[in-house]
C-alpha cells in the first residue's frame, strides 16, 4: 500500500496557550494525521500545560515575530514533508482539514500553495469566540460531502491563517524578516515568490477566531505598518503598484474617519497616528518597515 503525502502543520504563536490547546485538539483528532506538528513561541509560558499524546509535537524558542517564528519552522522541517500548513494559532479548522487539502492540491496540480474557506473571520470585527467557531466548523462538518467538487474561490494574495505549500516549492522561500513582530502583509510576499499560484478554494474550511483580548495597544504600530510595508514590497516586486495603493489608502481613509467614533477593540488614533508616522518617512525617503520596533 502507497503511504498517503506527508502533511506537515507550523504553527507560530505568542501569549495565546488557550488558543494553541485548542488548535492542537483539533490536529489531534484530523482524519488524516499531520506528520510533524511544529510549534514555534517564543517563551515555555506561551506553551499549553497539556498536549495530546497522539500528536508528535515540536517546540522551538527563540525570538518573537511572526517572520522568525515561521521561518525557525520550515529550517526545522526541512524537506521532511510533501506539504506545510501554516496556521494561526486562533484558525479552528476543520476535522478533515488536512485530508481537505490533499484533494485540494490534486484539484489544482498548478497551485504552489492553498488558502481554504473561512466560514468566518473576525480579523474584520470584534472577533469570534472560540465556542461558536468549533459548534460552526463542527455543524459544517456534519453536512459536507468530503468528496463533493472542489470549487475555487475568489481571493487576492495569501491570506496567513489557513495557508498550505507544496514543500518542493518553498525550497529557500522563506518569510522575510525585514517585516518584524507581526509581520504585515509576510504572507503575500511569501506567496508571491513561489513559482506557482496560491488558490483560494473550499477543499478544505475553518474558523479564524481573532479573539480581541481589550483595546488594541499598539495601534500607531498597525498604523505605521499599513502604509510602510506595501511600499516596501511594492518596491522589492513582490506587490504591484496598484494593490500597493489600495493597501495604504483603504485603511488610511477608515483611520481618518473612524477616530472619533472608533470601534471598542480598534485604537484608531494610535493608527492613524502610524499612517501619518509612514507617510513622513516616505516623504524623507525612508522605507523602514523595521522602524515598528521602536514605536
């Protein structure tokens, strides 16, 4: 018997051990098992006191950002693995995620990578809980025909929640580290220097929680990224001139006209204060998008 394709699962994370126990609950029991489950934090703290025992789970620590994190990942795993998942530690997949993409890659044999069907995200509100987002990805489970047709979906980019590569097309890829802490926009520029697509489809869905935890507190470090690094990447060639622009202005326009009536989990001064911050340097002729670190 042919062994099936070795699924290999990083995950980086930082402060989130509630989030990271979940996730791993939810790999631990995939109808397809990952190969190598990899965990990428920066301190024991940011670590689970429990994890599952049927899941063959690696720890490495180092220093925090998303880019580093995800990069002392793939330099672990090397080549041991047909496909990377990288998730975030709050994207609640589902039980046959894993097997999901499988199909998913046979479907689209020109796809270097693929980001799956978000029942939800609350990157763009005030979060899902993470109860709603497991009885929503379960009760989806219930109902969908695992070997139902494979539909691609529309999208621009990769979208770093839920994002899978074939490893032989990662080769020396690796998130650039010139994009510190969280890393805005690492994942596109990661997909975009891959030699083939990275196709948004359904063959395989989760949740991606983005519990908010209070006010955000480092809104001016958002703001500053928001303008910063779509310059930066329009520069390096990995981002055209014209989503380079769209990046800046959307979230530039919502800072401008939602600082006095800000939502709760939104410091939209703070951000709007980012974007004026970017734009000065621009201006002089600086594109630091290192400069978050000093903010």
């Amino acid at each position: 018997m042919v062994a099936p394709p070795k699924v290999a699962v990083i995950v980086a994370s930082l402060g989130r051990p509630d989030a990271v126990a979940l996730l791993l609950d939810r790999l631990a029991r995939q109808s397809l098992p990952p190969h190598r489950t990899i965990l990428s934090v920066e301190k024991p703290a940011d670590l689970p006191p429990v994890m599952p025992d049927t899941l063959n789970v690696e720890v490495i620590i180092g220093p925090r950002g998303s880019s580093v994190q995800r990069n002392r990942g793939l330099d672990r795993l090397g080549e041991d693995a047909d496909f990377i998942a990288i998730f975030d530690d709050d994207y609640v997949p589902s039980l046959r995620a894993l097997e999901g993409i499988l199909r998913g890659f046979e479907v689209c044999p020109d796809a270097s990578g693929l980001c799956g069907e978000l029942l939800a995200d609350g990157a763009s509100g005030p979060g899902v809980d993470p109860e709603s987002a497991i009885a929503m990805v379960d009760a989806e489970d219930a109902v969908r025909d695992p070997q139902r047709r494979v539909t691609r979906l529309p999208g621009v980019g990769v979208y770093g929640c839920n994002m899978v590569f074939r490893r032989p097309d990662i080769g020396d890829v690796r998130f650039d580290e010139s994009l510190p802490l969280y890393g805005w926009l690492e994942d596109s520029d990661f997909g975009a220097r891959l030699p083939g697509p990275v196709i948004y489809c359904d063959a395989f869905f989760g949740v991606h929680c983005a519990v908010k935890s209070g006010r955000e507190k480092s809104g001016v470090r958002q703001g500053y990224s928001q303008v910063m690094n779509p310059v930066y990447l329009q520069r390096k060639g990995t981002l055209s001139a014209g989503r380079a622009l769209k990046l800046v202005l959307r979230p530039f326009a919502a800072n401008l006209m939602r600082t006095r009536r800000p939502e709760p989990w939104i410091d939209r001064a703070g951000r709007l204060r980012g974007n004026l911050l970017a734009f000065g340097d621009l201006l002089r002729g600086r594109i630091t998008p290192q400069r978050i670190t000093s903010l």
